[in-house]
C-alpha cells in the first residue's frame, strides 16, 4: 500500500503537513472522515504520509489521496501530483476476465480476439463514472460513461470495451458521442450475448502518461430491454461510480446493487431518494458493480 522514501522532507509529505496544519484538522478526525468516505486507511499509514516517510504507492492508496484533497477542500491532483512518477505507476496486477459464467469469460476472449484488441496489461483504470438514464418504460435508455485511464509502461493507443446483453440479441448497443476518441473496430459474437468495440484514442500516451475519454451508449429498437446497469474491470480501479436516474414517471418499485468478485457476490436493497441511486467503490476489482431494478404488478 506504501512505499518508503529516503526524503523525509519531500514535496508531498511537506503539502500534506501544511494543509492539514492550516486546517486545524487532526489525523484522527481525518481518518474517520475518510472511513466515512469509503477511503479505509490507518492512522499508521496517514502518520508515514505526513512525515514522508512512506508515499501512497497502489490504486487505494491514490484513492485516499484524493479523499484527503476533498476533505482538506484541496483541488483535485493538488497532493497527488506531487507523487514521484515511478510511484504513482507502481505495479499493475495482470488483467482478469471480471464475468463469473463461463460462457461469458469464453466469449469475451474470443470477442477481443475478433476484435484484435491490444493488450492491456499495461493500461490503469483510473477513474470510471457511468451515469444510467432510465426512460418510462422502466428500461435504460442512455447510459454515459467517463473514463480515466493511464499507461504503466510501453504506449497504448486504444480500448476495448464489451458489453453482454440482458438475453441473446441480434442487435447491437450503439457507441456515439466519443470524446478523446473515436470508434474504430465493432463486433457482434456469433452466440449474440456479447458484443465488443474498440476506441481508438485521439492521442496515445506512453508511460505515466494518463488520458481521459467519455462515450454515450444507447440501445435501438430490437435491443432487449435492460433494467439494470454495471460496471466491470478486469483489475483494481482508484474510483469506480454507477449512478442510476429513474424517469419521473417510472420510479422503481424495488431497487438493489449487487457485487460480483471471484471470492463472493452479495446484494442489498437500496432506496431510491430524490429519482436516483449510485454505487461507489474505491480500490476495486476485478469485479463487478451493478444496480438493478424492477416493477412490481
């Protein structure tokens, strides 16, 4: 989760200890704001970052360093860019297939085979938010998704992505709206659950280097309706977010998310307040994140 540093008086332990003296704010109370927020962390850890004599190595360890630039009302990137580069890149686990069924993880190989879709061993998912909107007829519409992403070693210059279907279809989502990118290559698999695109980026980046793109996802006429919406990552993520909005007209007589990882899958009602619920984990993955929906009657 760390990693020791010889500098004990370095940039980013030397901002940290200012804005927390500036603030008033004690490193218990700073703990728990985090824990409130998702962000476990140890006053041990928080005490080495202080001091400098440890840095934030790892995707939950840069996630509490952007739980602390929030709670210390920081900019964003005001602490984390001052991270040496070498440790912001740290190591990144080998990418694995996030579907339980095995016919799923079969399909996804063979569709990113189809598609010739470069590896991604090298490619961190930093941030990934997914906002869901729900028509009237109680069915996803429009889904919008916000990717950032950087590249641990080599040079990367595109990003699969698969979707599964709520039952067989013959029909495809559709990808438009590309922003930092653009569509290149698409795939329908023969056994018409799973399909595939890949986006090519507008500019490929190289070591250390992060990009940030964002597609909107719509479903035409023949695609099975889908009351439900997830998100999937093939290995731990800093920030992960499915928010879901409900028609006025369609609200939702039962609501619940669930989580999927190779070790368990559990699931919990959730309320549905003011037309809208989300999910956020931060350190996440490989796994799945979901919300579904239903209409009772």
């Amino acid at each position: 989760m760390t990693e020791r540093i010889d500098d004990q008086g370095g940039a980013f332990a030397a901002a940290l200890r200012a804005a927390i003296s500036e603030r008033g704010m004690t490193l218990a109370r700073l703990r728990s704001q985090l824990i409130d927020d998702g962000n476990p962390v140890s006053m041990a850890t928080l005490s080495y970052w202080r001091s400098g004599d440890r840095q934030p190595e790892g995707a939950q360890s840069l996630s509490v360093v952007d739980g602390i630039e929030d709670r210390l009302g920081l900019d964003r990137g005001h602490l984390g860019a001052l991270l040496r580069a070498p440790t912001r890149l740290g190591t990144v686990a080998p990418p694995r297939l996030p579907f339980d069924e095995e016919r799923e993880r079969r399909e996804t190989e063979e569709t990113l085979h189809a598609l010739r879709a470069a590896p991604q061993d090298a490619l961190r998912d930093l941030s990934t938010h997914v906002t869901v909107f729900v028509g009237a007829s109680g069915a996803v519409e429009t889904v919008i998704t916000r990717c950032l992403v950087q590249s641990t070693k080599g040079r990367i210059s595109e990003v699969p992505l698969i979707d599964v279907a709520p039952i067989e279809t013959d029909v495809m989502s559709v990808i438009s709206d590309v922003v930092g990118g653009r569509v290149d290559r698409e795939y329908l698999h023969p056994g018409r659950l799973l399909s595939g695109v890949v986006i090519a980026l507008d500019e490929p980046i190289a070591a250390g280097a992060t990009t940030l793109f964002e597609f909107t996802e719509t479903f035409p006429a023949g695609y099975p309706p889908r009351q439900s919406a997830w998100h999937a990552t093939s290995r731990p993520a800093r920030e992960s977010l499915v928010w879901v909005h409900f028609h006025p007209d369609a609200p939702p007589s039962w609501c619940e998310e669930y989580i999927e990882t190779d070790e368990k899958y559990s699931s919990s009602m959730r309320p549905v307040r003011n037309g809208a619920v989300h999910l956020v984990r931060h350190g996440f993955g490989p796994g799945v994140l979901g919300i579904r929906w239903g209409y009772d009657g």
